[in-house]
C-alpha cells in the first residue's frame, strides 16, 4: 500500500508512505513498519532507508469525531448498514467502511476490498472523512484486523458485537484463539454494545450496555415478536415500551436491529422513537436476505458459516426449504461439514455448488460438506453454480417453499482458479426465473 504523504518528517518532506519495502527505493517514500512486514526491516534499514513505526502514524492524520467499531461472526454488514442509514436519515454527516468498500451521505468513495483495510488505508481514509466534515464513521473491524493491530490508534466511540461462533479457523487455528482475538476487542472501558444472549462474549462491565431477545436484564429487550413475514417486535428500554415495524425477515436481523438501536441511542440525541422510525424506512442491504422474487419465493444471502445459515433456516422453518450453496476455496475446510449439517437439519432440497473454488478442485469442497450430511438422498450435486440454480428453481416452481441461494451475497464475481468470471446471484436468478 502507498498512499500521498505531503507532511514534514525528520527534516525531510516526504511525498509518498507505503508499508512495501519495494517502494521505498524511491527516497521520497518512507517504509512504514506494521505487525505484517517487520521480516523487511531488516532489508530497508541495510539500504539507510527511514522507518516509520505504525504506533506513530497517527499523529501525521486527522480522524472524524465519532468512530464506532462492529465486529461478531455474523451480522457487521447489516449493523454498520442500519447505524449508517439511522444516522444519515437524522441529518448527521456520516460515513461507512466494510466489505462494501467506503461510503460517505450516500456516495460511494472506494470500492469493496478488505473487510478492515491495512492500518495504512485506513488512516488515509479517516484523514479523507476529517476533511469532509464527517461527524461519524461506521466500521466493520474484522478478526484479522484485531490481531495484526490494524486498528491501533483508532479512538473509537463504542464498540458494537453482534455474536462469536466460527469462522477463520485457517488463519487462527483453533476456536478458543479466534473467541479470544475478539473478546480482546472488548477488554477496554469504552463504550460496548454487547449481545447479552451469546455467551461466547467476554468483555469489560465498565460502559456496557447490553441487547437480548431471551433476557429482561438487558438494557435494550425484546418482549415479543413476530417473524412469521417482515420483523414486528415490542422491545423495552428504560422500562418504557415500544413497537418496531421493519422490512426485514428472520430472526437474526431482529437481533442486528437491536444493536444498531442501541448503539444510535447512546451515541446521539435522537429518541427511541425517532430511531424506529428511520429503522422502518430501511429496506435492507444488498445480498443479505435479499427478496428476489415474492412468487416463487427466492432469497440470496451472505451466509457462509454453519451458525449463519442456520439463524436463515430458522426463520423459515414453517416452509418448505430448498438450500443451495457451496464453500469457499482457500479458506477454513472445518466449516464445510458443519454446513452440510445444518442444511441437513432444515431442508427438504440441498443443491450442492461451487462458490469461489479459488485454486480447489470444486467436486473436493463439495465432497467436504457432503461429510456433514446424513441424508444423502436429498442431496442434488452440480458443481455449475448456474446450472444448479435452473435445477433449484425447477423443483420450487407450485410447491410454496423457499429457494434460498447462500454464501456469495452480493459478489459480482466468481474466482474459478486462475480465472476471475462475471457473475451475481442476483441477476442470474432474475435471468432463469424469466424463463421459467
């Protein structure tokens, strides 16, 4: 990464950083050291090049006033989506950086890379927002962000978690040392907005404030609901109840309301009323739960962890449910039985594809979920993702179920080894719906 530097350093005006040791052969460019690269320190300092430690970019960049911080297994896209859109419809400045790439009042600035960019990136992007005049920016922090410390220096204003299952497991190894990555979020005394019914969650009582389905303890709760169509809820809070009316299905998305409610609360004047009014102006995000046909009933979604697909499936659980998805190529290999299993669990119909196969044999990912599988008569295998959704389509046509459509979300890409294709979900469904 190498971004503009125009600021005075050690008597030298440098224009350039960048944390590749390869940049800084050009003398206008300082290395900066991070967790990731300091194997090249070594190189750079024997070349009499400067070195900038990460721990103190920060005084070299301005950050807007309010950053609040969204991490959890599941759910970051949509809170950071609900805070962002609460918080523009109340008049603030606001902008939004996750796997959806930076936005700012409705524009998109950047597109999608990583979830949390290099602490590189994401200082320039906050230096970008502070010029802009942005009062708050909504975060996604990923786990690999937490450990290699790419959010160092961030002064965030609350921290938001929405759950802690599995995922990752092929960069943190085991599952007790991916929980602790994001409890080590939690450990400080800012404010947290913390999932009270997930009891993988550890964190710091000091600023805590609490959401639950299952529990009155919480500050923010649920006392009934209705997720048989579109969310309807009463909650309490502060003793006082209120009714929320929203767009969204599944229970899941009651609990990514809850902490988005919460979190709007404590970090703004508005009231709980205003708040739900603007929740039941949204709509939802792009491939997450996505409706994308009513008659036959079709969604896309994101899912692509065994506990995400699960809380998808529960919210159907009085339809017939016909599931396709696969697995990602490259990444962590423990989920995929555990995915197969779930989907054995809840659907009638199981149509086995690819997702991004990447550099795997796609009949090898799909073998690995078929391990999780006891009833391998429902089983339909056809590794051509397009051809699978024809094939899925087909079997839903008259029977009244749900075809949901899991993993890939929004992506508008299909990675097929060394080969990068056009494809989205979404317009290809669309696409064999009409000539169904």
């Amino acid at each position: 990464m190498k971004i503009k530097f125009d600021i005075f350093y050690k008597d030298r005006n440098y224009q350039y950083l960048s944390d590749n040791s390869k940049d800084c052969e050009d003398k206008n460019t300082l290395f900066v050291q991070t967790t990731r690269n300091a194997d090249f320190v070594p190189k750079v300092k024997s070349k009499g090049l400067e070195i900038l430690h990460f721990t103190d970019l920060k005084k070299y960049f301005r950050f807007p006033p309010k950053i609040i911080g969204i991490t959890g297994t599941n759910g970051k896209t949509t809170i950071a989506n609900l805070i962002y859109f609460i918080l523009l419809d109340r008049g603030y400045s606001c902008a939004m950086l996750g796997t959806q790439g930076l936005f700012f009042n409705h524009k998109q600035l950047k597109p999608k890379g990583l979830t949390t960019p290099t602490i590189l990136e994401l200082y320039e992007n906050m230096d970008l927002l502070a010029g802009l005049g942005c009062e708050f920016l909504v975060m996604e922090v990923s786990s690999h962000a937490i450990e290699q410390q790419r959010i160092y220096g961030v002064d965030f204003s609350s921290k938001v978690i929405s759950n802690i299952t599995s995922d990752h497991l092929d960069y943190h190894k085991t599952i007790e040392a991916y929980r602790a990555i994001k409890n080590d979020f939690l450990k400080d005394e800012i404010q947290k907005i913390i999932n009270l019914d997930d009891k993988n969650i550890n964190f710091n009582p000091i600023n805590a404030f609490s959401y639950s389905i299952d529990s009155n303890l919480a500050d923010l709760y649920v006392k009934n609901y209705d997720i048989s169509g579109a969310i309807k809820a009463e909650l309490v809070f502060d003793t006082k109840s209120y009714v929320l009316d929203s767009n969204l299905y599944g229970l899941h998305n009651l609990y990514n309301m809850l902490a988005a409610l919460l979190c709007v609360k404590n970090n703004t004047s508005a009231t709980m009323e205003d708040i739900l009014q603007s929740i039941k102006k949204f709509e939802g995000v792009s491939g997450r739960m996505e409706v994308i046909s009513k008659n036959p009933l079709v969604i896309v979604d994101f899912a692509h962890t065994h506990d995400g697909m699960e809380k998808i499936f529960e919210s159907f659980s009085d339809k017939k449910i016909i599931v396709l998805f696969g697995a990602g190529g490259d990444r962590d290999r423990t989920k995929r039985p555990l995915m197969g299993r779930v989907a054995d669990l809840y659907a009638q119909r199981i149509y086995l594809t690819s997702d991004n196969p990447r550099s795997e044999n796609p009949q090898d990912i799909i073998q690995d979920i078929l391990e999780g599988i006891e009833h391998k008569d429902k089983v339909v295998i056809e590794p051509d993702r397009k051809q699978a959704m024809r094939q899925a389509l087909r079997d839903l046509q008259g029977d009244g179920g749900v075809l949901l459509v899991l993993g890939k979300g929004d992506e508008r890409e299909q990675i097929l080894g060394d080969r990068v294709i056009v494809f989205d979900d979404r317009e290809v469904l669309r696409q064999l719906l009409k000539e169904c």
